[in-house]
C-alpha cells in the first residue's frame, strides 16, 4: 500500500475530546489557569480530536491524485491542538492532508516527507518544523531504546560539542542537516518550511536557519489557543494560511 509506514498506529480510529496538553485534567493546565478553568470551558469554538484510519487529525485521505494536494506536515501545532479542525491552518488551505502527531519530533517529520517525496512527488510540501531536542520515540519506529551505556555515551558526545560550538549554532546546523535532506530529494515538489516559535527561548539561531533555507516562512506568536500556554490560536493559524497562500503566489507555486 502507498506511504503504508505514513501513520501513528495508537491513534488510529480514535476519537477524544481532550488532547495532550489541551486536557483540562492535567495539572499544568490547571496551573496555568490558577486552578480557574472558567476560561478554558468558555472557549467559543467546539473542539473535537477526531482520527482517520492512519491515525492522523484529518478524513480519509482520497483514493488517487494524491500529488495534487498539499502536504502539511508537523507536531501538534500543525495537528491543530486547541483549536476547532476549521479552524488549523491547513484546514485554510485548498485540499491539504494533514500529517501530524503531537511530540513530533524532526527526525519523524524528516522521514515522513522523505516516503511523500518519494511516493507522491506532489505539488507541495509544507513542513512545520519542531523541538530540536525532541527523541525520535514514536510508537510507529518500533526501534528499542539505547541502553545505559549508549545514554552516557551519547551525553558525552553531547558535552563535547557544546564546549566546541554555541547551543544556537548547533542546533541550527542540525536542523539544516535536516532541511538539507528534504530539499536534495524535493525534485519537482516545492517545499515550504515552516518555522515557527518552537525551536527556542532566543531566536537567533531561527535567522541562521531561515537566512539559509529558500521558501522558508516564520510568524510570531499572535494569539493562543485553548490551552492558552502552548499552542496557535485561530488568528496565527489563519496568518499561517495566508502567508503560504501569499508565498505560493510569489514563486507561482500553483495548488489551486
């Protein structure tokens, strides 16, 4: 079957009405409303987490001319966390499939577009890079974790960098390292990375990246969603639409 290994297996056919940290159970959402979730439960819009036979926060993907659509691809900011399915900004976009998973990580993100590019080869990509600190841990690796051993060996590894390189240079290094990967398999497919303000508590290492990266977009943070802590609101996912809408003129990048 086409992209059989594009899926999140636990939340395959699953329907919630609290995600993640967008669970008004959990402790840190509690003290993030001071013990007060009056707000939380007047939030205006109707949200649902409702998963398709992937296990991916969208319907089922259609059945032929896959290349034709627009694949967006990310964490729970592209899943939509927080706010209503019409809401995410690729429900703004013109017949886009939703490939996200909360705690995405790069690496998942990478080998995800990666079996797109390969398989589909569609029009557009549109990549909403994550964390950079972020494991690849996915139930869908199915890959044991490292041993003791391998932790401490991994920190060390870890250590000598940083004492050799600053934090912001190596994280963007790694994360290029990622693009790179991307953009030398993209061909035809146009590929439009999305950086949003995940990766760090400065954002300077954003530029290193953004200043080295064709089509790459970044947006502040305008408005929250209903977990008021984490996640876009409905105004940045719309400004998200419009500026992929926007960018996508400028190249003639043609996904209508």
């Amino acid at each position: 079957m086409m992209l059989d290994a594009v899926k999140v297996p636990f939340f395959i056919n699953e329907n919630m009405q609290y995600l993640g940290c967008d669970n008004p159970n959990s402790q840190s959402l509690q003290d993030a409303f001071d013990n007060d979730m009056t707000r939380y439960f007047s939030y205006p819009y109707d949200i649902s987490y409702i998963f398709n036979s992937r296990g991916f926060r969208d319907s089922e993907w259609p059945t032929e001319d896959l290349n034709k659509h627009i694949w967006c691809i990310g964490d729970s900011a592209t899943l939509g966390t927080g706010v209503s399915l019409e809401h995410r900004y690729s429900s703004l976009l013109p017949k886009a499939i939703n490939v996200s998973r909360i705690l995405a990580d790069n690496e998942w993100i990478t080998d995800n577009t990666i079996s797109i590019l390969m398989e589909v080869k569609p029009k557009l990509i549109v990549i909403q890079w994550s964390y950079y600190h972020r494991n690849y841990l996915g139930p869908e690796k199915h890959v044991p974790l490292k041993g003791a051993y391998g932790e401490i060996l991994r920190s060390q590894m870890m250590k000598l960098k940083l004492a050799l390189t600053s934090q912001d240079k190596f994280d963007s290094d790694y994360l290029f390292h990622l693009i790179q990967k991307v953009e030398n398999l993209k061909n035809n497919t146009k590929v439009i990375h999305l950086l949003t303000p995940n990766f760090h508590v400065g954002f300077n290492f954003l530029d290193r990246v953004k200043n080295r990266v064709e089509n790459c977009l970044y947006i502040d943070w305008i408005d929250d969603a209903r977990d008021i802590t984490f996640h876009y609101g409905i105004e940045s996912h719309k400004i998200i639409a419009d500026k992929i809408t926007q960018l996508c003129h400028e190249k003639n990048i043609n996904i209508w």
